[in-house]
C-alpha cells in the first residue's frame, strides 16, 4: 500500500462488512483480528447506526498459534456465544485480513460447522474481497444474501417494493431513503417491503420476493435485482433521482413497471410547489451565470450514480456549467465521470476557487472549502437520525438549491 494524505480506497471487505452492519435479527462474526471491526463500528454510531439498531459485530481474535496451526477453535466458540447469548437467525461469517491471506476457506468452515449450530444460518461472505473495491464488495453482500436468504414466496394483494442499495457507506443514506418512501406512497400509495440493507431485517431479506417492483438506487445494486427478477420474475428500475422534473420521470419509470401511472395530483402538486420555492433563486443563479460563468461552474466528485445525478440537475434543470468532476470508484468511472485517484483530485479541490465544489467532508474540511457542499464521505458529523434534509427526490431538489444558494450569499 503507498501513502494517502486521505483514506484509502476501502477493499471489498469493507464493502461486505458496512452491507451487513444494519441488517437487524443477524450477527456478524470477523474470523481475525479486532482492529478494523472497532474502527468501522466507531464510523457506523457516527452514520446512525447505533447499538441495539443492526446486527452486533463481534471479533474472535486470533493469535500466531492460530496462524501457524490454522486452528479455527475461536471461531466456534465465539459463533456459540453470539448464538447463545443474542439468538439471531443469522450469523454473518467474514474472515479478517490474516486468515483470508493464509487461505483459510470461510465457506468451507461454514459448511462444517453449520451442523453443530440448527438453529441460526451461518452464512459465509467475503471471497476475494481484498481483491476488489468497497463498491464491489457492496454488490457482491447485495446479491449474495439475497441468495442465501430469500425465501420462496409469492405476491400479495397489496403493492410493495423493495429499495435495493440503500447501505450505510453512502453519504446521506437514511435522509435519501426516507424522501424516497414519501414518494413512493405519495405517487403510488405503497409501503416499503425491505430497505436493502440500511433498514432492514433478516425477515424483511426473507420476503423480498413478494415485492411488485424493486428500486435500485446505486448500480452496486443491479446484479441483486437481476437475479430476484430471474427467480420471482420481479421488474425493476434503476437510478437515484435528483431535480423536480427528473424525479417525475423517475416515478414514471417506475409507474411503467408496475403497470400504474403515479398519481398525477401528488406529482403536479410537487412539481408546482417546488418550482415556485425556486423560482427567485433560479434567476439569481441564472443572472450570475450571465454576468459571472466561471462562478457557474460544479466541480464534484463522490459515488458514480450521486455525481451524475446532481450534475444533470444542475446542467439541465438549473443554469450552472459542469466542471471537473469525477468519481470514487475505479470500476465505475468513464469518459464522461473519470475515477480520480487522491493523487488526481487533490490538485483539483485544492485550487478551486470560484464555482461550486462538492465532495467529502473530510477533503472540504481539510482545503478550508464549503463544507455544507458535501456530498460523500468520510463524513465530518454525527448524523444519528434519518430526518436531515435529503439530497434525491422533490424534497432533494430544495435542498440542494438551498445549498447553491448559501454558498452563493457566502461568496458575494
């Protein structure tokens, strides 16, 4: 590993463990070492994802015995423990760096031990996961838990749907996936299946084929979705919606899915209200564009799927320009949103000076920027309840003109 100024891209594991962390009615036991268990559970509270909320994390430690033998005593004894004293029905196997280096096979010992333990699932994850980014550990947690845990089901009469992708890794989750709710019984009356992961049970994982749609809402997501659409024959939509008339196109996506168009009093009322609410900050924004266009610019970076869709808002529905922009994930990037590593989006943050700079908290807090512009993590402040402004959706789209707005006052 070479030196950061910042973090690290996280490995797949981290991707895996953070899917799994908010997942009620489980556990989940780190074969390994305690240190990066303690440090991602210090990082979780801070997201909102408190004690008693998701599946408590456990560590079995090991030592250079364990090493050298390849003795996996502590791993069963602690699975006995968590078993014993919280009674999940499931226990999330994950192996730390050590043993995953050294070659032991979780899935194996998994497979062995399942039988001395009827009455929890012990479901092994994880593999290859230091050989790949947080993102795709997140979708490989995604659709690998959908597989072990999915049971067959059938739909009901009442709609529902699934919200895939909403993970604690990303910033704003609980606001994001709270705007999203509203809308969704709003424009179609219907209630929330499973919150996949960041509030959700094992019992809400075990029904989600009874979904009359899924809403994929970060393309980590996507490879669940085609594999509940394989087996319960579940369609789907992919997207996260920023701006007022890109989220009525959304709804609209997701009415051709179901087969029902949202309804258009909820929509037209949205859509006239929020228009009117940024009717005057628009031609402020409009007018500076005019007079100032090199203040007009957005320079951001983040999750793929959170650029885009603030970057199309503010270039299609409001008057700003894009700038540099870029994203976090190597896997993900293209010509049109590069992955900048740290040593390509440092110079850029650190020379921004006219325009509207959006990403993590850490960076803008560290160049002295805006840092009510922040868009990704690592986060700067404890957000320990779901309530704060969201960025997606109607409600988003205030909001993130609000922020516009403040850093223009800020800067004039």
């Amino acid at each position: 590993m070479g030196l950061y100024r910042f973090k690290p891209m996280p490995s797949g594991r981290m991707g895996i463990f953070w899917t799994l962390s908010s997942i009620s009615e489980s556990a989940v036991v780190e074969f390994g070492c305690m240190g990066h268990n303690l440090y991602s559970g210090a990082l979780l509270r801070q997201s909102g994802i408190y004690e008693g909320y998701g599946a408590p994390l456990y560590t079995t430690y090991i030592d250079e015995t364990d090493i050298a033998m390849g003795q996996t005593y502590r791993l069963e004894s602690t699975i006995r423990q968590v078993a014993d004293t919280d009674h999940p029905k499931v226990i999330f196997l994950q192996p730390s760096a050590v043993p995953e280096v050294i070659g032991m096979d979780m899935f194996a010992i998994a497979n062995v031990l399942q039988e001395d333990f009827p009455e929890v699932k012990l479901v092994p994850l994880g593999h290859g996961s230091f050989a790949i980014s947080q993102h795709k550990g997140v979708e490989e947690a995604l659709t690998g838990i959908a597989k072990a845990l999915c049971k067959d089901t059938s739909k009901g009469e009442k709609p529902l749907y699934n919200v895939i992708g909403t993970c604690p890794d990303l910033f704003n989750f609980g606001a994001d996936l709270t705007e999203t709710e509203r809308m969704m019984k709003g424009a179609f009356g219907m209630d929330c299946l499973c919150a996949f992961s960041s509030r959700c049970s094992v019992s809400d994982i075990e029904r989600m084929g009874e979904a009359h749609v899924n809403l994929v809402i970060r393309r980590e997501g996507i490879s669940c979705a085609k594999y509940l659409e394989k087996r319960f024959g579940t369609p789907w939509v992919y997207g996260r919606p920023y701006g007022i008339k890109a989220t009525t196109a959304w709804l609209e996506k997701v009415g051709e899915a179901l087969g029902k168009e949202p309804d258009k009093s909820f929509t037209g009322y949205e859509e006239k209200l929020l228009s009117d609410q940024i009717y005057r900050p628009f031609r402020t924004l409009q007018s500076n564009a005019w007079s100032y266009p090199e203040e007009a610019t957005l320079t951001i970076g983040g999750h793929y799927d959170v650029v885009k869709g603030i970057m199309e808002f503010a270039t299609v529905e409001l008057p700003l320009k894009k700038g540099v922009c870029w994203c976090d994930c190597p896997e993900m990037g293209d010509e049109s949103i590069p992955y900048y590593p740290e040593e390509k989006w440092i110079p850029v943050v650190e020379s921004h000076e006219k325009g509207y700079l959006m990403f993590s908290g850490e960076a803008l807090k560290w160049f002295g920027k805006n840092t009510e512009l922040q868009i990704a993590n690592p986060d700067i402040r404890y957000r320990l309840h779901p309530y704060d402004a969201p960025l997606v959706g109607y409600h988003g789209a205030v909001h993130i003109v609000n922020m516009f707005m403040d850093e223009y006052l800020r800067t004039h």
